[in-house]
C-alpha cells in the first residue's frame, strides 16, 4: 500500500490544521483523519486508515463521518473490487477535494469574521 501519510509537516502546514480544528469543534482524532485524507494521494477506506492508524475503526468511523456530514470530506463507494458489506452495504472510500475544501474554509471564517464584527458594532452602542 502507497504510504498514506505525509511525515514532513510544517508550520503553515499545523497552523491550517489547528484553525480548521477550532473552527469546526473537531476532536484530536477527527483532526488526524482529516490531515490524513489530505496527504493522501488517493481516497481511503475505514479499513486503510485503520491500518496504518492506532485508532479503533469504530472511532474512525464517526471521524468520517462527522467530517462528511461538515462537509469537509467527500465518499464514494469503492469502485473497482467492490466489497458488500453485510445486507447490501458497500464499502465507501473517502477523500479530500482540496479545492472545494479550501472554499468552504475560507467562506466559514468570512462568516465567521462577519458575524463577529456585528456582534462587536451592536455591544459597542
């Protein structure tokens, strides 16, 4: 298996993590799983990321999860060799459309700014 992670991270590379981290409310497994399908060069299943994880897959299970309902993360179920999973269920793989996520940030925190600015503007008055 192609090597998941990316070891060499820097700074820029940890201050984006923690920002998304504080601006979302994510745990410090939900962040990991994100930075992890963001280095990735390809999407990964549960079972993947388990592997090379010391995290249980339930945990990374509602990691996904969490990150697909916030929208930060897309899923699609395996193409190629698919896997049934029990009575019908088929095994997702998930990944990072780093374009689209860079969008969502960057419009949260102008919303954000926004918010905060009129909220500033009314307990000044």
């Amino acid at each position: 298996m192609d090597q998941i992670i990316q070891t060499n991270h820097n700074k820029a590379d940890r201050a984006a993590v923690k920002l998304v981290r504080c601006i979302y409310g994510l745990s410090p497994t939900t962040t990991e799983v994100l930075w992890r399908l963001w280095t990735s060069e390809k999407p990964i299943t549960v079972e993947e990321l388990a592997r090379v994880s010391s995290v249980p897959k339930v945990s990374l299970s509602l990691s996904l999860k969490k990150l697909y309902e916030l929208g930060l993360v897309e899923r699609r179920q395996r193409r190629s060799g698919t896997i049934k999973r029990g009575k019908g269920r088929f095994q997702f793989e998930y990944y990072v459309d780093k374009s689209k996520l860079l969008e969502r940030v960057w419009n949260d925190l102008e919303e954000a700014y926004h918010k905060l600015t009129v909220d500033l503007e009314i307990n000044r008055d």
